[in-house]
C-alpha cells in the first residue's frame, strides 16, 4: 500500500489506464492495461495498493513551495494543455512565479530556480535577451541585446532574460568627473543621441552619481585642474561649443580658475608659474605667428625675437614661445665672456661689466686645440702630470690663463696675423680669434722629443740635464750626464717686442740646445786621449762648449742667437765607460789610485803615531819626578802638623776636663731648681683637679636626689589619679542603686541574725567609747561561723 501524505506527491512508473470514469481498463484476462513507458504524478489521496506492472519512481516527495520574489523556469518536454488552458509546445519555457505551490506533471520539467536581484540605490542590472521578446516595459529586445533595469527595488527576471552583471554607480563631486566613449549610435539617460566612438564628459553638474549604460564605455575618472592666481596653462586640441576638438589649436587658460579636461584636451607641459623677473632677469621670446603684441600694441611676425625685463610677471600668449630666461652676467674686471651677434655674425668680448645679452646676441663658446685644453683643466705650467688638478673649462667665458713668475706666454690673432708676449706675473685673457702658442719641449735622459708641452715658457735661471754619448781618440767610449745652467736674455717690460718675439722661434729650445751643445762636447772629446779627458774633463767640456777668448781662457758663457738662450754653466755629474775593456782598464787604475793613496797614508798616520808615543813618555817621566818632589814636601808639612797637634791636644785635655766640670755641677743646679718648681706647680695642680671633682660630685649628686624625688612625686601624683579613675568608674559602673543596696545589706543581715537569737539588741562597752552594733553583730556571727 501507497499512502500520500497531504501536500506530498509521488511518481508512479507504467501506472494503469483507467477510463473516463475512472474504472481501471482491463483486457481479456481481467487484468490491468499499463501505459508502458510513461509516468504518472498522484497526489493527496486515499492509500491505495500497487498494481502489477506498477512501480515507485523515488520516493514519496513533499511539494515544492515558491516564496515570494522567486519564480521556478519550466520548460515542456512534451506538447500539452495546461489548467489554464493554454497550449504548451515541446521545447516552450515560462515562469512559475510564487508565493505559491507547484504541483509537478509529467509534461514540464523543472529547469532551475530563479530569485529575484535586489537592485539598491546607485545601482542598475544589466539584462541580456536570450531570444527576440518584449520586455517589461513592453519594449521589443532583439536575441542577444542587452539593457538595463535602473527602478530600486526587487527585480525577477523574464524566461527570455538573462541576468550579466549589476552596474555600481560613479559618484561625482566638484573634483572629479567620468569620462566615457560611446560603443555604438544612442540616447542617453539624457535623451542626447552619442555617435559610435564619441566621447564626453558626465560632471556634477549633469549628475550627482552616473550608471555607465550599456553602449557607454568608462574610459576613466577626470581630476578637477585647478589653477591660482599665480598658474597658468596652455590647453591642446579645445572642445568648442559643438563639443567638437579644434586641433592644432591652443586656449590659454589663467588662474584663478578650475575646470576639467575635455575629452581629446590636454596640457601643453602640464600647469605652469606665471614668471616673475626681478630686476636683473630677461625673457628671450619668439612669435610663432602673426599677432600684435598688447604689451606695447607692436605688431609681430613669425620668427621675431625680443626680450621683456623685469620686475614684472609675465604670462606668455598662445602665439608666443619663451626661449630662455637670461639673467644679468656679472663679471669681475678679470672676467669676461664671448657675445656673438646673431644678425653679423661678429664675436666680441665683454670683460669686466655686469652684461645683459641683447635679443640679437648669444653666449659664444670658444673651442681650443685639445692639447691646450687639457693643459687649462690641469691648469699645469709644466709636463709633469702628476697630482694635476682638473678643472672643467666654460667655454663662454674669455679664456684665462695665470701666467707664472718668471714666465712668457706667446697670443697669437689669426683674424689679424699678428702675436703679442705676455710676462708673468700676469693674467692672459685671449680675445675670441685669439689662441695660444703651445709649446713642446724635449724631455727625459737622454732627451726625448714632445715630452713636456706647456702655454708658457719659463725665462730660467734654470738647470736642464742631458746625457752624452762621446768617444775619445783612443775610441774609448764614454757616457756623459751633464747639467747645464741657463736662461734668457729678455727685457721683461715688454720694451723690445722683437726681442721678446724671438723667445718663441725656436720652438723646442731645450732640444735645440743639447743638440748643440752634445756636438761641440763630442767634437772636443773625439781629438782628446782617455787619460787627458780623464784629468781635464772640466776644463775640456767648458772650452769645448763656450769656446776660449785670444788668451785661451774659456769664455763665461754661451748665447744662442735665434732666441737670446744663455748657457751660464756646465756641471759634469758622471762620467760612464760604455766599453766594457775600458771601464775594466778605469776601474784597475782607479783601484790602484786608491791603493797608492791607502799606503801614504798608513805610512804618514804610522810615524805621527811613533812621534806621539816618544813624546808622551817624556812628559810621563817628568811627571813622576814631579809628583815625588810634590810628596816629600808634603810629607814634611804634616810632621810638621802631627807635632802641633799633640801639643795642641795635651793643654786642651785638662781645661776642657775643668770645664766640663764646672758646667756639669751648674746643670745639677739648675735642674734641681727647676725639679721642685715642677713639683710645686703638680700638687698645686693636683689639690684643685680634687676640688673640681669634688664641687662636680656633689653638684651631680644632688641633681640625681631631686631628680629621683620628681620621679616619685610625680609617680605617686598618676597612682593617686589612678586609683581615683579607678574608683570613679567601679563606682560609675556599679551604680548608686547597687551602692545603697550593698551597704544595706549588711545591718540588714545583722538584724535577722540577733533576731534569730532571740535579741533585740546588746551593747558592751567600758563606759568610755561605745561600740557599734553592727560590728558586734558581725564579730558574733563571724565567731560562731568560726567554732562551729
């Protein structure tokens, strides 16, 4: 048996035929006919039993419940009428919508369950047309278009809609706004129809918040350009009215003032400063194109040039570009600068003036052979290179050069062919066609050529060395190093200017100087024999070199004409065989020279030794005579003295022994004098130490005594306040009704006890004081108490 329970359902698989009245259609057999194949749904009913065939798809179900905002997608799988009268087709799709319960048949299939997309504030659903439908606004979608649903609310979506996304919207404010590009040809939620490809911008002004529609693309948030009153900008490519970009066009835009790029708009180098030129500052400006200038109302042609000067703030038009900003040059007397006028081409120096470049002219850069070049940067005066410090030359600026003390420096101008020499101390500044003369000297030992280049040339006195290779007449072959002393013969004022010219004609004076000299050496050397040059070598270089006057004196110096070069001296510094046989032969006689001279002077240093020790011996035998002689003359004198001595020692003994005497027994005196003062003095002492103790002993005594009596006094004083206290609070603590009932209680007890002895009273007394009763009482009863 089957049973269903109420609002549950169950399937039933191959379930019977019955007939229109609800009779089971049997065959011949009388057995049930089977829909094989097919199903059935029962509902709420009574239990009912399986017939054969029939079988239990699953379990007993509860029916599904649609809530509110929610709806089931059905979908038929086999032609049919519904309830509601309506013809299904195979394949046909529609919404069950709640609150409600569906009761499943077995012609529609449960496709999925839909709820409905809550669609907040600042916010849209993008919906999409699975198939061509009308809407719920009644408006025709074609398959695939899509839309949105901006109403806030619950929304359920149509069989034939698909839900793609939820939309946010952008929040605008006076700083930003949206910008965007249409997808395709539209209206917007404005109602302005956009091209496919257009852009624009949504600021506040449209809109406090914007939901980007379908066919709208977000291209990306716009920041307000705000501009104060001392910025400008040059905006690119403007919108005009039509919304339409002017290219090739430029707005100037000036603060104070905010605005928001447009679509295809941008900056020409971003916000820009108003330029503010002191005194000493410059714009060189350049028109692009005609327009009339309303600083002075000139009318300006592409390409003019002209400069505005300060103090003033400057804001350039859109036809004006700014080429540089210049700056009044100050310049020290020995500084300067090369200005090249653009409209002659003419190059000039400018020294030693504060120099403001005209709108026509320019800074002119000076090129320099590289040599010299590097010579300015190490600023050396000489070719030794090292510890060189580099500086960094601006080519602008008029070429300086310090020439040292001592020194000349040849300039030479191309434009005008002629030189002028400068001496040092000084500061040479070259014209702009003026350049230096480099000059490169030989160097090294020997000399070597282009080893030292310098601009200047040093007037001496100086020393340079060489090395000499000569030969003698007897082909020995010898290695010279010679230093030669030198300068030149100048007038330094600068008076003679052809004298000076012709430092700098030779042009490796150094060079051409050893050469000469180094011949004259080798051609005396090559008529001179080893052993002569060997003990002249001197003299011969210097007569060879300076040459020698009608006597055969050798002159004092040599002069060169071409330049006026004098050679004062010659230094020979070392003379080296190259011939091995006769750096040999040199070194045996050398060695020999030596050896002789070693000799002599052991021979010499030996017989001023002998001659030393003869003399000294004959001063030491006549020092012992004379010391002896010294001894005996001292031994006399203290005889001499031994004798005073003892005579001197007996008389003294007994007066000194007298004396002592004497003085022993006044010390004896004296001392006892001064024992029984002492004496007197300690008892006297003594006797008022006792004194005082005593006075302090008994003072102490009776401070102690008083003390004691205070302590007792005031003890008995707190007893006595104690014992008061005491006694108040007993009595406070007792109370006055307890009192009074104690000392009654006494004649009280007295009485009964003479009246239990039968008296009324009795006295004893001897006539003279009476006795109270109450105490005989008391010593009756406490006698009795007692016996018994």
């Amino acid at each position: 048996m089957a049973m269903i329970p109420p609002r549950h359902y169950c399937v039933i698989a191959n379930p019977v035929i019955r007939k229109e009245d609800g009779s089971l259609d049997v065959d011949a057999d009388n057995n049930p006919r089977l829909k094989h194949g097919d199903e059935e749904i029962r509902g709420e009913q009574e239990p009912f039993p399986l017939y054969p065939g029939e079988s239990l798809v699953g379990k007993i179900s509860p029916l599904q419940v649609v809530a509110a905002n929610a709806a089931l997608r059905l979908r038929c799988i086999r032609d049919f009428t519904d309830k509601t009268e309506v013809e299904r087709q195979a394949g046909d799709e529609w919404l069950f919508h709640g609150p409600g319960t569906y009761y499943p048949a077995v012609e529609v299939q449960v496709v999925e369950i839909i709820k409905s997309t809550i669609i907040k504030e600042n916010q849209a659903l993008k919906l999409r047309a699975r198939r061509k439908m009308v809407d719920s606004h009644e408006i025709e979608r074609q398959a695939g278009e899509e839309w949105l649903i901006r109403t806030p609310g619950a929304y359920l979506p149509g069989v034939d809609e698909e839900v793609v996304d939820q939309v946010r919207a952008h929040v605008l404010t006076d700083k930003k706004a949206l910008h965007l590009r249409s997808k395709r040809t539209f209206k917007d939620v404005q109602g302005v129809e956009r091209k496919a490809g257009q852009e624009w911008l949504v600021t506040i002004a449209d809109a406090e918040t914007h939901i980007p529609d379908v066919y709208e693309e977000v291209v990306g948030e716009v920041r307000i350009t705000t501009l104060n009153n001392r910025q400008y900008a040059v905006v690119l490519d403007p919108v005009d009215e039509n919304g339409n970009n002017k290219l090739g066009k430029k707005e100037l835009v000036k603060g104070e003032r905010s605005f928001f790029l447009r679509p295809g708009e941008r900056l020409e180098n971003g916000i820009q400063h108003v330029h503010v030129l002191d005194g000493e500052e410059a714009l060189l400006l350049r028109a692009k194109e005609n327009f009339t200038d309303a600083s002075d109302d000139t009318q300006r042609k592409p390409g003019d040039k002209w400069m505005i000067t300060g103090p003033c703030d400057y804001i350039p038009p859109i036809e004006v570009e700014i080429l540089e900003k210049r700056r009044v040059i100050p310049l020290d007397e020995n500084e300067g600068i090369y200005v090249r006028d653009l409209n002659t081409g003419k190059v000039r120096s400018v020294i030693g003036e504060a120099y403001m470049l005209k709108s026509n002219e320019e800074l002119w850069e000076k090129e320099l052979p590289d040599g010299v070049e590097e010579l300015l940067q190490q600023r050396e005066y000489s070719g030794n290179k090292a510890g060189a410090r580099k500086q960094e030359r601006e080519k602008t600026r008029v070429v300086t050069y310090r020439a040292p003390h001592n020194s000349a420096v040849q300039v030479y101008d191309y434009t005008s062919n002629q030189s002028r020499v400068q001496f040092g101390p000084d500061l040479v500044m070259l014209g702009p066609d003026e350049h230096f003369t480099l000059i490169s000297l030989s160097g090294g030992k020997p000399k070597r050529q282009d080893v030292i280049k310098s601009i200047c040339v040093l007037l001496g006195p100086d020393f340079m060395t060489d090395i000499v290779t000569v030969e003698t007449s007897d082909h020995a072959r010898l290695s010279l190093q010679l230093a030669y002393n030198w300068h030149f013969d100048v007038d330094k004022s600068g008076a003679d200017e052809e004298a000076s010219v012709k430092i700098f004609s030779v042009p490796d004076f150094v060079g051409d100087a050893c050469k000469s000299i180094a011949s004259r050496v080798r051609g005396a050397v090559a008529s001179t024999s080893f052993d002569d040059f060997h003990k002249q070598s001197a003299e011969c270089i210097r007569c060879a070199v300076f040459g020698t006057d009608a006597d055969g004196v050798a002159r004092p110096h040599l002069k060169f004409a071409a330049n006026n070069l004098v050679i004062t001296g010659i230094d020979i510094q070392s003379v080296e065989p190259i011939d091995q046989r006769t750096r040999d032969s040199l070194q045996k006689s050398v060695q020999l020279a030596i050896e002789i001279t070693t000799k002599s002077q052991e021979a010499t240093a030996r017989h001023d030794a002998q001659r030393k020790e003869q003399e000294a011996r004959g001063k030491l035998e006549r020092q012992k005579i004379n010391d002896e002689s010294e001894a005996e003359e001292a031994r006399k004198q203290l005889l001499t003295l031994q004798a005073q001595s003892a005579a001197v020692e007996s008389t003294g003994h007994a007066a000194a022994e007298a004396k002592a005497r004497a003085e022993a027994a006044k010390i004896e005196g004296e001392a006892a004098v001064q024992q029984a003062t002492l004496r007197a003095e300690a008892s006297k002492i003594k006797s008022q130490a006792e004194l005082e103790q005593t006075k302090k002993r008994q003072l102490a005594e009776i401070t102690h005594q008083n003390q004691i009596n205070n302590l007792e006094l005031s003890k008995a004083q707190k007893l006595a306040e104690i014992e008061a206290a005491k006694f108040a609070e007993i009595v406070e603590a007792i109370g006055a009704e307890t009192i009074q009932q104690i000392a009654r209680a006494g004649p009280e007890m007295q009485a009964k006890l003479l009246g239990g002895l039968g008296l009324k009273g009795i006295m004893i007394t001897d006539g003279n004081s009476p006795i109270n009763m109450f105490n005989t009482a008391k010593g009756l009863i406490g006698g009795g108490m007692s016996t018994e």
